[in-house]
C-alpha cells in the first residue's frame, strides 16, 4: 500500500460526515470506503485488498475519530 493511498483514505475518513462513518455497519462501512476510494483512484485487486484489510483493522480508530467530531454537536 502506498502513502498516497493511505493519505486518501485518511482524507476520505476526514471529509466524510461523522454520522455515516458511525451509524454504518461495519461491513458497509469498509465498502462504502473502499466505493469511494475507487471512483476517485485505479485500484488493482490486490490494492483492494490490501485497503480493506486496513480499513477493518482501523474501524475502531474510524469510529473514534467520527465520535469526536460529533461530540461538539451533541453539547
């Protein structure tokens, strides 16, 4: 996995809206990432691969970080 991809999926995660990124089931979640990230960049079968076997060892740190920014609004 390159660093532009990571960086693209980092981006992703941040520009996405946090109510999404939490209220999605994890198995749709890391599709709906990897969906995106497709469209937006040529992705082999390996690389895809690689992104979703990443993506489902970070959902914890995805939701966190989500959370985070919701919280602001729930004050």
């Amino acid at each position: 996995m390159t660093p532009i991809m990571l960086r693209q999926l980092w981006s992703l995660i941040e520009t996405t809206q946090a109510t999404l990124l939490v209220n999605l089931d994890d198995a749709t979640l890391v599709q709906w990432l990897l969906k995106q990230l497709k469209m937006n960049s040529a992705l082999n079968g390996k690389e895809a691969d690689l992104l979703d076997e990443y993506i489902q060892s970070r959902l914890c740190l995805i939701r966190d970080l989500a959370q985070q920014r919701l919280a602001p609004e729930l004050m």
